[in-house]
C-alpha cells in the first residue's frame, strides 16, 4: 500500500515551494499519493500549525516542519510503515 503525504501549508508560503515539488516527484514516480492541506481553511488546524509551516505527514505522522530535505524525505517515505 502507498504512503499517504500531507502537505500542511497556506496560501502564498514560500518555504513551501521545495517539500511541495518534491513531494509532486514522489508520488508522480509512483512512491505516494498526497494532497496539499491550506491550514486556514481550518480553524483546528490553523490553531495546531499556527506559522510553523510547511508542516509534512506521512501516514498522519509529522515528519518535517519548516524544511526539508529531499534525501532525509525520501528516507523517511521508504522507512514509514
């Protein structure tokens, strides 16, 4: 079964831009689905994450906050169970 990604983010959030584009490039070579969550259109969640976004799940567990390293990621999608 695929890992699921999750992508906590917000309008116009440039830390955003790189855990997203390497997000897109695992899941588009077929290692993840994902989807990309705007935090503000959720009151829970824009209480949880506040500004500490971009904020990575992988199977609901938090595996990056703020950065993220495309090799630390890839590891983690291959490690999470």
């Amino acid at each position: 079964m695929l890992k699921h990604v999750r992508l906590m983010t917000r309008p116009d959030c440039s830390l955003c831009e790189e855990p997203k584009r390497f997000i897109q490039e695992a899941a588009e070579a077929g290692l993840c689905t994902w989807e990309s969550v705007n935090i503000d259109q959720d009151r829970d969640l824009k209480r949880l994450y506040g500004w500490d976004i971009p904020v990575v799940l992988i199977n609901d567990a938090v595996c990056f906050k703020h950065r993220m390293d495309k090799g630390a990621f890839m590891q983690s999608l291959k490690g999470q169970q």
